[in-house]
C-alpha cells in the first residue's frame, strides 16, 4: 500500500511543484448529489486544467486520456479545443476521491490541475 506521502515525495521528485499537488487537496464547498444505494449525500467536485503554453496539444490529449478513466481521444481533444480561448477549464465532475485521484495523475504528469 502506497501512503499519501510517498506519492508526494514522488511528484516532487517528478519536478512537480508541491504548490499544484496541494491544489488538489482543495476543500472548497462541494456540490452534493444522493448517493443512489444510502440516500447519503454524494460530494461531487471538479477536477479544472489551466492552460498550458508550453505542452502542445498531442501531449495534453494523451496524458489526458492516460489520467482520466475512459476518457476517449475525442473528448480529450474538445477539451483542448475549447481551452483555447479559457485560462482554465473543468475536465470531469465526479466524487471526491475520483477527483483527488485524476488531479494527482495529472500533476504527477506535469500538468496544471486542481480541484474545485
């Protein structure tokens, strides 16, 4: 079993700033959603990409599809495609631990993401 701690001593060593790692430990206020088997509340979050002027568009399709499950070719190109004119934009919505997750792969890829 891999602890939270060895996976960040990980990124950094990956020459990922420890500042974006921590983004995706955001805490802001979650959207909620019932959960259909408990009826408890969901906490859903965003997982939002900045811009990057220096990665092309190829290499972002593909650490996206590498970092988000089923995430098909085209998608990860709309998403690039309608990040051109943004600073940012938000690639999934899904639980908390999915998002954690997904913005840990890509910043662990050299990716801006965080988790609103």
């Amino acid at each position: 079993m891999v602890s939270s701690t060895s996976i960040s001593i990980k990124a950094i060593h990956r020459n990922t700033s420890a500042t974006n790692l921590s983004k995706c430990q955001s805490s802001q206020s979650p959207q909620s959603s019932q959960s259909p088997s408990t009826n408890q509340p969901v906490s859903l979050k965003r997982v939002v990409l900045n811009g990057s002027p220096f990665k092309n568009k190829e290499t972002i399709s593909i650490l996206l599809q590498k970092c988000i499950d089923n995430m098909s070719p085209e998608h990860a190109n709309e998403i690039i495609e309608n990040s051109q004119n943004k600073s940012s934009i938000s690639i999934i919505t899904c639980t908390e631990k999915n998002a954690f997750r997904y913005c840990q792969n890509l910043v662990e890829n050299g990716l801006d993401a965080y988790i609103e």
